[in-house]
C-alpha cells in the first residue's frame, strides 16, 4: 500500500457539556473537513468520496458524511457514514485507502465527528409502539386506545449506554476487568494518566498541538475562540490521581475518573490522495499509509485488548517488524488497557497462546509511545479520535526524522484497529 495522507486537522477536543457543547457533530465535521482542504490545498472540486465516521448518530441525520459534505464540498461529491466504535476515524480513513488502492478515488477525505453534548434522548420502548400504534389508528377512539395502560414510567427516557449490547458490560467494568485479570496496579495506571497529561500540556507549551488545531469560533456571536483541548491539565499530580476514587467498582476497583478517557466533543479529518494524483496537484505528502488490520475477539474476553491481536498483522502486511517502529499512537481509552496490550504485545505467552508465534511481538519504549500524551488527557470524540492518531503520527515522524509509525486502536465490540505509516 501506497496511499499518500497530505494534510489532516481537527477542533479542538472538550469534554462533553463544556465550551463546544452548542456544537454539533456535523458542525465539528464541517470544521474539521474545511480546515484540513484549505491545508492540503485542495479544492473541493478535486475531492472523489468523503468518509466520515461517527459512534453516537443523530436519529435525523444518519449520514453525517453527507450533511458535512453539503455544507462544505460541491454537491457532486458521494459522501459515506462509517461506524466501527473508537475506530471509526480510522475506518473512514482505511475505506479511502482501499477506495484509492483499488483505483477507484484519487483524492478522498476522511475523518470523523462526535459530539456527546447531543446525544439522542429517546422514549421508553412501551411509549414508541403507543406513539407507531396511534399514528396508525383512523379515529380519535383508535388514537386514544394506543395510549391505554399507560404508566408515568412509560415517560421515562431513554439514554444510549456505553456498553456491550451482548454482554451488558460497559467500557469500564471491561477495562477494571482487564485490570484485575492482566495486575496492572492502580499506581501503574496513575503514572500512565499523569503521563498523559504532562506531554499533553508540552505539547500545547511547545506548539505542536495547537499546530493540528483548528479553532474554533464559538457561534451566534463568533467573538470567542475555543482553540485548546479542555481536559488536559497543566497541574496534574500523582497525589491527586491518587486521591480519586475508583467508578466502575467502587468498592475493589482501580480505575477512576482519572485513568479513563473523558466523554468529549470534536471532530477531525485528513485528505488522501493517490501518488499520481499528488504530484499532479503538486503537493507533497507528509506520510504514506503502507498497511492497516482489523480484528475482532469475544467481547466476553478481553473486550479492549484489541491492539494487541491487530497491531502484528499491520506490522507483518507493512513487512516490518516491531523494532522498526520509531513512533506509536495508541488509543488511550483506559490506562488500564493501555497498559494491558502492551503487557500482551510484550509477553511471549502471550504471543505463543493467542497468536501463534515463538516470541512476543514487542513494542517500543514508551518513550516512543503517546509522545504528546494521549485520550486520557486530550479526549476522545470517539468518531474523531483516528484522525487524530493518523495524523499526530504523521506530523511527529517528520519531527523526529522518524521512518515508520503503528498506530492502534481498541474499539467496543472487542474489535481492535491498527495502521503503519511512513514517513514521507
Ligand atoms: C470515568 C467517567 C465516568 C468520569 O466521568 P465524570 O465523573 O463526569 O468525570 P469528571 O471529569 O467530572 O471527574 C470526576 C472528578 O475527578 C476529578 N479528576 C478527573 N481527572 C482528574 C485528574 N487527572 N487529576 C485530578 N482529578 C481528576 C475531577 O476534577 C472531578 O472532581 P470533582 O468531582 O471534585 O469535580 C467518564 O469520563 C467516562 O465514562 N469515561 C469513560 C468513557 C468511555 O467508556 N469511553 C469509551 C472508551 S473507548
């Protein structure tokens, strides 16, 4: 694989109910799709397909992709929603690549939006049937009927849940599971966090953050600019970490509030585009995208230990192994499975009893892993969080004169994503 990534963007990423909370997630795609074209240097003219991925639909707009696409390309542009969990950038951005391998596209941009500010509020199961029953009925009486054996429960509404439909188990009773299965330790996972944030917060001291920001200007008015993520803090202590209190077992747990990635709001997008087609626009690449791999395991097991199953097959169709990566970016949905996929990637048990090979597949040092901190402190849109993998990857390898980067994933479902880059 070949496939050129020129340029990419994302908002600002805030915690849920804050600052972008009159946002939509087709707002923050528009943002994002915008910005990331006018950085490429593209028109939207010569833009094949957008993909865009998105968790959390919103009931009246289903394809996301489109509504972005009609706000911000020309009309002519075929634009499809994927959704595969907190890898849904990373699909919408594997679907260009296959859309341009097969020569099929040319230039295609992909990303995502999640907006949990505005998540869809549904009635009771009991109420819909009543509500489907009584727009059917002919007479008044009829209408009425519909409604008979109503209870003031009935009004309650309903919230989407973060949790396994299968299993019932959400993200984070899976990743305190993780955590006791695989002992990592509460103080381990708080390192993890604190770490999180302080290359967060050097990130954005040093520029390099706010470099793949788009700010955003906050509407009726426009006069306020929200242009930082507003989860990472600055301030972070180990005593502090120490002090929260564990959410999803309160009583035996490790895993708190502040080991977890933030319910948040953004969106992110990156143009692709085919080598031909980039040096017919004359720009240049800043990496090339040689494999991805998706896997899936029983959400019943460990349902975020994706990662590990996925980042060796990426590893193995970009023939290069382990010790060639320079840089990783990993998904940090939870300190806890952060530090259980890189146990599993680093264990040769591991490897023998779940993959089939001799030795453990490895990883680099974690100095190399996360460099400018990662979900637990910059959030995690979950639609939006791949484009930012794909393209702080992209833009670090430069930096550090770097060659290859592997990025992974975990998603619900128990499904795992990983991508290699290359530096261009
Ligand atoms: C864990 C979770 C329930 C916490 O939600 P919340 O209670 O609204 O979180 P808050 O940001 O209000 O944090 C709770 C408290 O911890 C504190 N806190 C959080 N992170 C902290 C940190 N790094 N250092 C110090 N204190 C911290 C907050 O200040 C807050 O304190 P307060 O109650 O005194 O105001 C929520 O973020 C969540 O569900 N996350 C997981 C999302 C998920 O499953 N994603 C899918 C993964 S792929």
């Amino acid at each position: 694989m070949k496939t050129a990534l020129i340029a990419g963007c994302r908002t600002p990423f805030a915690k849920a109910g804050t600052s972008l909370r009159e946002l939509t997630a087709i707002d923050l795609g528009k943002i994002a799709v915008r910005e990331a074209l006018a950085r490429a240097d593209i028109p939207g003219e010569a833009v094949d397909q957008l993909i865009f991925g998105t968790v959390v639909h919103n009931p009246t707009a289903p394809n996301i992709a489109r509504e972005v696409g009609l706000a911000v390309l020309p009309k002519q542009v075929p634009a499809s929603t994927v959704s595969r969990a907190c890898s849904s950038a990373n699909q919408a951005i594997a679907d260009g690549v296959n859309l341009i391998e097969l020569g099929l596209a040319d230039v295609v941009v992909a990303g995502g939006a999640e907006s949990l500010s505005h998540i869809p509020i549904t009635v009771s199961p009991w109420m819909a049937t009543a509500l489907v029953e009584s727009a059917k009925a002919r007479t008044l009486s009829g209408r009425l009927a519909a409604f008979s054996g109503f209870r003031l429960r009935h009004l309650a509404p309903q919230r989407p849940e973060i949790a396994e439909p299968t299993t019932g188990e959400t993200m984070g009773e899976a990743a305190e599971r993780m955590a006791k299965e695989n002992g990592i330790s509460r103080a381990a996972q708080d390192e993890w966090a604190h770490r999180s944030h302080v290359l967060a917060s050097r990130g954005f001291a040093d520029g390099r953050l706010a470099a793949e920001i788009a700010p955003v200007y906050l509407p009726p008015l426009y006069e306020t600019v929200v242009d930082r993520d507003n989860g990472v803090r600055s301030d972070s202590s180990l005593e502090a970490l120490a002090r929260l209190r564990p959410v999803f077992d309160r009583k035996y747990g490790s895993v708190t509030a502040g080991s977890a990635s933030p319910l948040t709001d953004g969106g992110g997008a990156v143009v692709l585009m085919s080598k031909r087609s980039a040096q017919a626009h004359g720009v240049e690449p800043i990496a090339w995208i040689r494999s991805y791999a998706v896997t899936a395991l029983d959400p019943g097991a460990q349902l975020l230990q994706g990662p590990a199953y996925a980042a060796p097959i990426a590893l193995e169709r970009a023939g290069i192994s382990m010790s060639e990566v320079d840089l990783m970016e990993m998904h940090e949905a939870f300190a806890a499975q952060v530090l259980s996929n890189l146990q599993a990637l680093g264990s040769d048990d591991f490897a023998k009893r779940e993959l089939g090979r001799d030795r453990a597949v490895g990883h680099p040092d974690p100095e190399r892993i996360n460099v400018m901190g990662g979900s637990i402190a910059l959030g995690h849109p979950f639609g939006a969080t791949g484009a930012r993998l794909t393209m702080t990857l992209a833009h670090e390898l430069r930096r550090v004169d770097g060659q290859f980067g592997l990025i992974t994933v975990c998603a619900a479902g128990g499904m795992g994503f990983a991508m290699v880059l290359e530096r261009a």
